[in-house]
C-alpha cells in the first residue's frame, strides 16, 4: 500500500457536529509513516483535515455543505476590523516551536474549552499530545504570551508550499482582544516571511456561526465541487 494513501479507520455515521438534524460521515485514514512534505500540499487541496496520525474529509451521502477553504498568502489583505484587532494586541508576543504539552498548555486548553462550553469534562495530557501534537507530518504550535502568561495557542501544521491551520485556543479571560482574528492574522504573517503559499483554515459551512467567520479573510477560495472558486470580497465572486 502506498503510505500516502493512508488505513481506512473509521467511516461510522454520526450527527453531524456543524448542522443540527444532519448524519455526517469523516472517513479517517491513519499514516503510519511520515507524510512527505510535497504529498501533505496535495492533501490539504482535498481539502483534508488532520487529527492525530489521521487524516479526514467530510464524505456525507445527503449534504456537500462542508467547503475547504484557502487564503492565498501573497495576495490576502486585513479589513478594516482585521486590522482593529491587529492594533489591540500589540503588547502580544507571538512565538512559534516545537508542540509542547505541559501544565500551561494543558490549563489554558481545559479553560478555554470548559468556558466556551465546548465539553463537559477537562482533557487529559495524553488524549491532548495524541489528538493535538502526534502528527504525520511536520507541526509547530504558535504561543501567544502577554510577558510571560500564555493566553493563546495555535496548532499549525506545514507542506513544502502550504500550512493548515489545525487549531486554536485561547483565555477566554482575554475574549476582548479578538485573539482568534489575531491569531489568523499573525500566522499568516509569520508564513508570508516564510515563503509559504496557502493558508488552510480547515473547513467552511455556511450555516454554521463557528465556521462561517472563515469567508471573513479576503481574498480566499472554497473548493466548490472539485475546483476552488476565488472570493475576492465579502459580496461574491469577481
């Protein structure tokens, strides 16, 4: 078997997690080796998702409401809001390295997911390293600190060309800074001094208010079928 290809794990039917009343099926496809950096960018254009050792896409017999959706680097300019949000965090230090899972981490995660309402009971240290920093391909994570306290965590994974943005969570302490905005925008930056070409932000649905936020960042593309449809503004298609 080729190893980028990936061992079916699971294909079972669940209520979907974005749209209320919907079945979804996420096929997961396990990597026991290392995904090369070249075959990583020509997953992320499936619009694949990682997590763990596994990648995923949306597979749903009755719905195709699930679109990837992509910034292209070079070209992306932050709103007037985007900006706003730019400004109000100068005092945040931005660092990028190696996924750590320590005491802070682990805290800030639970906090945040906790107060978002996102769960009802704290992770632990090995369901976070396994889900959040055991990878197939090449991950660093971006720590956002205000002097030496972290209020924010992103999860980025990086191809030769194109980086997906895995995860982000933060203090929801600190909500009034706008941080997910921030967030997007430093790693965008931070991939821009890189050389990087596309920024994944993971998945678009239109209905879905905690996925909706992504058409937000202009211009981008969705992939609509099986091309990918430039958005140049928030009003539509050129």
């Amino acid at each position: 078997m080729n190893p980028y290809q990936g061992i079916p794990v699971d294909q079972t039917p669940h209520p979907c997690p974005y749209l209320a009343g919907r079945e979804a099926v996420l096929p997961l496809r396990w990597y026991q080796k290392p995904i090369a950096p070249e075959d990583f960018d020509a997953l992320l254009a499936t619009a694949d998702r990682r997590v763990g050792r596994t990648m995923y896409r949306p597979s749903c017999p009755s719905c195709d409401e699930c679109k990837g959706i992509r910034v292209p680097i070079a070209d992306f300019r932050p709103s007037k809001s985007q900006r706003r949000a730019w400004r109000k965090n100068a005092d945040v230090r931005v660092m990028a390295g190696p996924p750590r899972v320590d005491t802070a981490h682990l805290d800030l995660f639970n906090k945040h997911k906790l107060g978002r309402g996102l769960s009802e009971r704290p992770t632990s240290a090995s369901h976070y390293r396994n889900w959040r920093t055991v990878t197939g391909t090449r991950t660093i994570e971006t720590r956002y600190l205000v002097g030496d306290k972290l209020i924010g965590v992103g999860i980025l994974d990086l191809g030769k060309q194109d980086a997906s943005s895995v995860y982000f969570y933060f203090d929801p302490d600190e909500d009034h800074r706008s941080l997910g905005v921030f967030s997007v925008l430093a790693e965008i930056a931070w991939l821009r001094s890189q050389g990087y070409r596309w920024y994944y932000l993971g998945l678009y649905v239109r209905d879905c208010p905690q996925l909706s936020y992504k058409s937000r960042y202009h211009p981008h593309e969705r992939l609509e079928g099986d091309a990918w449809v430039r958005y140049e503004s928030a009003t539509g298609r050129p």
